[in-house]
C-alpha cells in the first residue's frame, strides 16, 4: 500500500442531511443501465440535479446519518464513483452502499463529528481514520478503513484487485502423479469477498 493511497485530498462539493436513499442518489428508473460509467449521467437527478454539474474530480461528498440507504442497487454507488467523486465521508453508511462502494473503488469513510462547509478543503486518512478540515484547521476522528479495504480501493475496487492477484499469483500444479497444489490464490480471494470491513 502507497502511502499515496491512505491519504486522499479534495474540496467538499456539497453537504446533505441525513437518509439520503439510493433512490435519491440513483432513480431507479434507471436500472436498466448496464454501462456503470454512464450511471453517472443520472446521479442525484430527482432531489439534487444541480450537484452534478457543480461536480469536481476527486470533490468530497459530505453526507448525514445513514447514507446509502434503501435498496440494495450497485448503481448508487457506481454512479458517485463515475462522476468522479474522490471519496464520501458521512456521519453513518447504510452497510450495504458501503460495501458497494469499497468493491467498485469508491473511498467511504464514517467520520460522526466532521463539520465542513461547501467549497472546504479537506484531507482524509484512510489508515489512521483521521479528518484534517485545512480550511479551518479541525481535525476530525474517522473510524479507520480496514488495511484490505485500502488494498481493494489502491487496486480501484473488487474487480480489478482480483485480476491483479490472478495475474501476480505463482500457482504451479504438479501435473505427476501423486503430485500436491501449492496454495491456491482463490481461497485468499474468497476470505476478502466474505470479511466484513
């Protein structure tokens, strides 16, 4: 892990209140898009469509209590990741947006106390789960992201971690009889898919 990628940096884009559902963040009507990229397109586009075009790379979203939640839908996620938000800090996740966002390579960080305005610029370490406010100085506690958390977000998501791993991995099977397996990469693999960060 780069030390690069336990830190991030951006301005706060916008702040919302508390219970913001996935259907505000990504309408379900929607769904039928398969293209994530193009999930961004609608992000926010029934409650807030103005955060969109106000949208920076690598801004802050600063969300409320329990963000996230609702159903279940990937797209919520995904539509925040490819609009080029750097990360989401809120003061609680709905579990299941959470984990969504950490497998597509979306920064999400539970921080309960933060305080930020709009147009803030704030730096976030992932490892330490500490929050610098540099506009005024504050200095926030987060709750800290698990070490493999940080791995699947350096790697950007679920996905292209495991495709890393495969191509990086040195498994050899000894084709001769009453040969053994060296150890096989997937149960690695299955241990990250089923921890709970």
């Amino acid at each position: 892990m780069s030390e690069q990628a336990m830190k991030l940096r951006g301005r706060v884009a916008v702040v919302l209140a508390d219970n913001v559902d996935t259907d505000l963040i990504y309408p379900g009507r929607y769904l039928n898009i398969t293209d994530r990229e193009k999930t961004a397109e609608h992000l926010f586009e029934l409650a807030y469509p103005e955060i969109r075009a106000a949208l920076q790379p690598g801004d802050i979203i600063l969300g409320g209590k329990n963000f996230g939640c609702g159903s279940s839908r990937e797209q919520a996620a995904a539509a925040v990741k490819f609009s080029g938000v750097g990360a989401v800090v809120a003061k609680s996740f709905a579990r299941i947006f959470f984990r969504n966002s950490i497998n597509l390579g979306l920064p999400v960080v539970t921080a309960p106390a933060v305080q930020a305005r709009a147009g803030d610029e704030l730096e976030i370490d992932l490892l330490a789960g500490r929050i610098v406010n540099l506009t005024t100085g504050a200095v926030f506690d987060a709750a800290p992201l698990d070490p493999r958390a940080v791995e699947l977000l350096e790697a950007g998501g679920l996905i292209p971690y495991l495709k890393f791993r495969i191509q990086k991995s040195e498994v050899r099977i000894q084709k001769a009889e009453g040969g053994s397996q060296n150890e096989d990469p997937s149960d690695e693999m299955q241990a990250i898919l089923n921890s709970d960060f």
